[in-house]
C-alpha cells in the first residue's frame, strides 16, 4: 500500500553555484512531487556536523560537514506517493559515474562528493531533516 509521504531534498553548494536550483526543481515537478516549502539558506560548519551526526563515524565525515556549509543550498519538502523511494530513484547513485541516465546526479553532479543533491534515506529520517531546517 502506497501512502503519500514527504522527503527532505537539499540542492548541494556545487549546484547552487551553478545556478541548477530551478532545473532541479522541475525535475522534481516533472516526476509529480509537490514542492511544499523550499529556502536558500547558507549553513554553518556546526549545523552541518549536527545534520550529518549519522555519518560522524565514517571517514568522509568533515570533508561532507565542509562541503555542505561551503556555500548557499536550497533546501525542500518534497511530498507526493512514496516521495522517500521516489526522490532516491530520481537522485540516483551517490556516485555520480554510476547514476542511471535521466538521474539528477548522472545530469548535474560532478564527483563522489559534489554530487548535487541529498535526500532523506526513510520516512522516519526525511522527518527528522524536516524539522532540522523546517521548525516553526
């Protein structure tokens, strides 16, 4: 049974600064999510180290807590029918050379790490990052 759910999705620093926000954005439209909020905002290292705490073990940590805050990101509530799995299959592969064609990474990212976008992982997680850049 499919249920109408809502995802986390952050256009990265490497696509803002090139100015893809809005056709990232219409990729998103054209596969039938609605964009319930989005905002630009710019990060400090601190907050993305509080974002990205599930990673804190792993080697690419600090450089993934850099990156983030190194620029602008526009960051948005995606909902639509399985928006999780529906936003991962449109991000594609984290790596951008074994992203599948049509894929936002296979199209805008450019390595491992400037792949151009992230999005929650589970519904309980896209909850989380909602209200990490969302609270009211």
């Amino acid at each position: 049974m499919s249920s109408i759910e809502q995802a986390l999705s952050i256009i990265k620093p490497d696509a803002v600064e090139r100015n893809l926000d809005n056709e990232i954005k219409e990729m998103f439209k054209h596969k039938g999510f609605k964009i319930i909020k989005d905002k630009k905002i710019q990060i400090a290292k601190n907050e993305a180290e509080q974002f990205y705490k599930v990673h804190e073990t792993k080697p690419f940590y600090n450089d993934l807590c850099t990156y983030l805050s190194s620029g602008p990101i526009v960051v948005m509530v995606l909902e639509k029918e399985n928006a999780v799995l529906g936003n991962r299959k449109l991000m594609g592969a984290t790596n951008p050379k074994d992203a599948e064609d049509g894929t936002i990474r296979k199209k805008y990212g450019i390595s491992i790490d400037k792949n151009s976008v992230h999005g929650s992982d589970s519904v309980e997680n896209a909850k989380i990052e909602i209200d990490f850049f969302f609270k009211d």
